[in-house]
C-alpha cells in the first residue's frame, strides 16, 4: 500500500517582502528564515517542506543552495499575485515545483490571471486557486468573479486563516456537491471536480504546519502527480479573528526588532530613525491590527453568505 505523505503547501518566509498592511514603511510580510521555517515544519509531522513566498521562489532556494542534501524533501513553490482583467480584483494562485524560468515568465504576466493560467498550464504545472473569498467583496457580481472556477484545476480548501465555513464550503464545490456554480463545477457528489489542497498561511512560525494537505507517495514527485490528480486531502486548523490578529501581533514585531537591529535591514538612515519614531508613537494604537483583523472576518462571512446563496440558487 502506497504510504501517504503530509506537507503545509502555503507557508511564507522572509523572502515575501511586500507587506499587504506596512508597506509603506518598508515592513516584510513575513521575517522567518527559510531554515527556521524548514525546521519547524519537520518538527510538526511534515514529510515534505512547501515554500510558498509572495512572487519569490527565493526561500527555497536560500535553502536549498545552503542544505542541497534536502532537495528530496523541499517543495519548490510561489503564491503568485495576479489580477482579474474584470475589476482588477487581486488573485492568488499557489504553484508547486516552480522553476526559475516559469517564475520569471508568470511575473511578466501578473497583471491578467488568465494568462498566468494560460502559462502553467502549458508547463503542466500543478498549480491552485488559493483562498477564494480572501480578497472578493463584492466588487463586481459574484457570477463573473467565479469565472475563476472555470480556469483552474485546483482549489485551496483549507487555509488556515480563513473561517472554517469559508473552508468547508469550498471543500463542498470542489468535491461537487454545489449545483449553482459554473459547468466546471456542476459535477454530482462525490466525484471530485477540482483537486484540493490545504495549507496554514503562515507568516509566523507559530502556525506552520496546523494545516496541511496528506496525499499517497513515496517521494515528493509522486506526491506532487498525486495532487494533480486529485488525492490530496485537507487536515488541521481553520482559521479567525485571533489567527490573523495574532500574526500581524507578531509581524510587527519582528519589523520592530529588524529596526533595532535585529533583523534584516530594510530600511536605512534617516528612514529608519523616522520609522522606530512612527512605531514609538503608534503604541497606543496597537489595538488597531486586532480591528482590521475583524473588519475582514466580517467581510468574508457577507461573501461566504452570498457564495452560499448563488450556490442554492444559480443567481
């Protein structure tokens, strides 16, 4: 019997530098080292090691050109950042066995997801649509956005910052059971209509490795065709309020520490100075990631609830 192999398919490192909440003062969205990232992983069950950065395959690489002897073990992937050419909704797609020459050809094409697809699907590659309803809030009808569906082979059931109803809902559309969706996905339970993979979102330590997707094989390749053809299966933790609030808790932190000194070094002379002065006159506002954190929470349960009643009604 083929053994089942188990691996957190969306983990960050440092080498995701654009923050989605700091940029502007030059924060990362992410400060873990890709060794640290690697040993926490293992420590908590993982048979191989995903690297997913933000359009950087950089933290498998600082790895892999340090430790080449663990190549068998490490899944060489990017969260790449694309746009809907329909409303210019931001789209993340996970890719997994990246190379450096897909890398460079999916960044020139970010600025239309279809033509990031068109691209890995001419290289084979196993890809997925990564948290559905992480950035849509109604901007353009829900009918056009999950045109998306049509696209992709794929989808990210379980994310580990998202509402378990959010997760549980897309595990049903990918496994077929929702009847208003596009014709990708009006197949009868329980044939799979899309393969399915789940992973923590982590941008801390903390939580890599609380959300995984298990899959049969031997090595990372069988692991990977097992993927692709739609034996992956979620696991572990969903996600809430406290899960995001607690890693931008911890983000900024460590972007603190790295304007100390103790960390890398973004931000130099005069910028720096005027950074530490932001972050000093900013603590009594520190309860604002906590606010933001459930501003989104509340965003995603309004989409959950209309995803909910497109999928019982086609409209």
């Amino acid at each position: 019997m083929t053994p089942t192999l188990r691996a957190d398919l969306h983990v960050h490192t440092c080498h995701s530098t654009q923050s989605g909440n700091l940029q502007f003062l030059g924060s990362r969205d992410c400060y873990s080292r890709p060794a640290d990232v690697y040993r926490v992983a293992k420590a908590r069950g993982m048979d191989l090691v995903a690297f997913t950065d933000h359009d950087s395959i950089g933290g498998a690489l600082e790895l892999l050109n340090a430790r080449p002897d663990l190549a068998p073990e490490v899944i060489v992937g990017e969260e790449v950042s694309c746009r809907l050419p329909d409303g210019g909704l931001q789209v993340h797609l996970a890719v997994y066995g990246m190379t450096e020459a897909l890398h460079r050809d999916v960044q020139r094409l970010r600025a239309n997801v279809f033509d990031v697809i068109a691209r890995l699907r001419d290289a084979h590659a196993v890809f997925a649509l990564n948290h559905l309803l992480h950035f849509y809030r109604g901007e353009i009808p829900l009918e056009r956005y999950l045109r998306l569906l049509d696209a992709v082979p794929a989808l990210e059931v379980r994310n580990g910052t998202m509402a378990e109803a959010h997760n549980r809902l897309l595990e049903e559309i990918a496994q077929g059971v929702g009847k208003g969706f596009p014709e990708n996905a009006r197949k009868p339970f329980p044939t799979p209509v899309f393969a399915m993979t789940a992973g923590s979102d982590a941008h801390t330590l903390r939580r890599i490795g609380t959300t995984w997707t298990e899959a049969p094989g031997y090595t990372r390749d069988e692991y990977l065709d097992s993927l692709r053809h739609g034996l992956g299966r979620p696991g572990g933790a969903h996600g809430s309020t406290m899960t995001i609030a607690r890693d931008a808790y911890s983000v900024i932190g460590s972007y603190v520490a790295a304007l100390a000194g103790f960390g890398p070094r973004d931000v130099r002379s005069w910028r720096r100075a005027a950074c530490l002065a932001f972050s000093a006159l900013s603590l009594p506002f520190q309860f604002l990631p906590l606010v933001v954190a459930a501003r989104s929470k509340a965003g995603e349960r309004r989409a959950i609830d209309q995803l909910i009643a497109y999928s019982s009604t086609g409209a």
